[in-house]
C-alpha cells in the first residue's frame, strides 16, 4: 500500500537518461534518494519545493520508448528532459561541450535517411536557457541531437546530416521527444559530448550496443594493447561529459522548476 501511494505521487521534472555514468555526479551533488515502486532505477531531488526525478531507461529505441511511457503515467511530470552523452559530427564540439536540442531528428541508416521527430517546444525559451547556462560558466549550444538505431560510425555519414547546426549522435532524444509529444508535455534534450567529431566508439561497446562489459573490454584489449590509450581517453572524456551534465542541470533547474509551477497553475493542470 505504502508503495503504490509512493509510485502515484507526481514529479515536477522527469529527467530521462540511459546509463547511471550520465547522471552519477548530478545524483551526488543533489543528494538524491531513491524513489521506490517505479518501473524504472529511479531517484528523487527537490525541484522548486516539489520532486523532480532521475529515472534510467536502459538503451534501445523500443525499451525507451516503452519505459518512458509507462514512467510519465506513473508520475505525471510537468515537463520531461532527455539528457546524456552524445557523440558529436563536427569539429567546433570538443569532449565537454553541451548542446542543447534546437531540434530533434530520426537517422535511419538502412536508407540513410534523416527526417524530424515530433518534439514539443521547451519549457522555456532556448535563448533564456542558454544564458542560465553561459551564467554558470558551461559552454552550451544550440543543436540538432540525431537519434540513431544503435551506434553507427560517423565515418560516411551523409550530407544531409553533417549540414544540421551543430550536429550530435545520441540513441534516445527522439524517443523520449515523441513520448513527450503524444503527452502534451514540454521537452528538453541536453547532451554532453564524449567523443568528437575525429573519434569513433570502441567496437566492443558498440557490439554490446552501448554497454561496457568488463571481459568484453579485456578481450578487447587484449586483441591489442595499444587500444588502453582509446579506452583510457573516452573514460576520462565521459567523465567530463558527467561533470558538465551535472552542472548544467544545477543552473537550469530553477528556470525549469519556475515552468513547471506556472503549468500546475494553468487550468486543467491537476497538482
């Protein structure tokens, strides 16, 4: 009983991310605690004097995509955000930057075909949400976050995508967009980048489709040794991807939690 009333309380910001890396430091830094009963690894922050959540969907479009949905009718979120690490497409994103998502596209590589995906506007203006984060010393752009099917190499990747501003490659934005579209519910996508645009994903992550076991890393490694200096950069490059991630969310949740309030008090908006 004490769960399904703790599973119905409702959450101001509902921050979607696949992997614990992701949101680890953000997690630290708000002391947040873990909210029991959800479908989802889930833990709980303040957000403006009402909860905000952190919630891991895992990888894979249709696990997302379904997670997602059941998540939003459990907690009724004011606003949803999409955020993780990204792999940028050219060169003026460098390990750390953050891109804020202008807009959100499908990538289908079978016939290499890039069309936009149905993304709600956020709940603020990009404009005002770029200045929190400049404010706060992260060195943030306006993009376009690419979601692909699974992780693809970026050399040869076509025209039509290298020509979007400030192109990212994530596995989850449009996903999580669709979802927010089909609820009514503002979205945001924020994506921290690991690897630029001169470097590739390791194969044995991108066999595992995303994650990072540690016999497949070793046999990886073991095939050539000389692999320790890649594996070695893209720790230390998702660390700081974290890190940023982290910090840009601390300086933009007051702008978030201030939307959520002014929907809670729009009418047909239920508490």
């Amino acid at each position: 009983m004490v769960r399904a009333a703790s599973a119905a309380r409702p959450c101001r910001v509902a921050i979607l991310a696949a992997l614990i890396w992701e949101v680890r430091p953000f997690l630290r830094r708000q002391r947040a605690r873990p909210r029991r009963g959800l479908v989802l690894p889930s833990w709980e922050f303040a957000a403006g004097g009402a909860p905000g959540l952190v919630s891991l969907t895992g990888m894979g479009p249709g696990a997302v995509r379904e997670s997602a949905r059941q998540l939003v009718a459990q907690v009724h979120p004011e606003i949803l955000v999409s955020l993780g690490f990204g792999g940028a497409l050219t060169p003026e994103l460098p390990p750390g930057a953050l891109v804020l998502g202008g807009s959100v596209w499908h990538y289908d590589p079978g016939r290499c075909c890039l069309s936009p995906a149905p993304a709600p506007a956020p709940p603020r203006p990009l404009h005002e949400l770029l200045t929190a984060l400049q404010e706060a010393g992260c060195a943030a752009e306006a993009g376009s976050l690419v979601t692909t099917p699974v992780i693809l190499r970026k050399q040869g990747m076509g025209a039509p995508v290298l020509s979007l501003t400030h192109p990212v490659l994530d596995l989850e934005s449009a996903i999580v967009a669709g979802v927010a579209a089909s609820e009514g519910l503002p979205f945001l996508g924020l994506r921290a980048i690991t690897d630029g645009a001169g470097e590739e994903i390791p194969e044995f992550i991108v066999r595992a489709g995303g994650g990072v076991g540690a016999g497949a890393a070793l046999s990886w490694l073991a095939a050539d040794p000389r692999r320790i200096k890649t594996l070695i950069r893209l720790w230390r490059h998702s660390q700081l991807a974290a890190a940023h991630l982290s910090r840009a969310l601390e300086a933009l949740l007051p702008l978030l939690a201030a939307s959520g309030e002014e929907l809670q008090g729009q009418p047909g908006q239920e508490g």
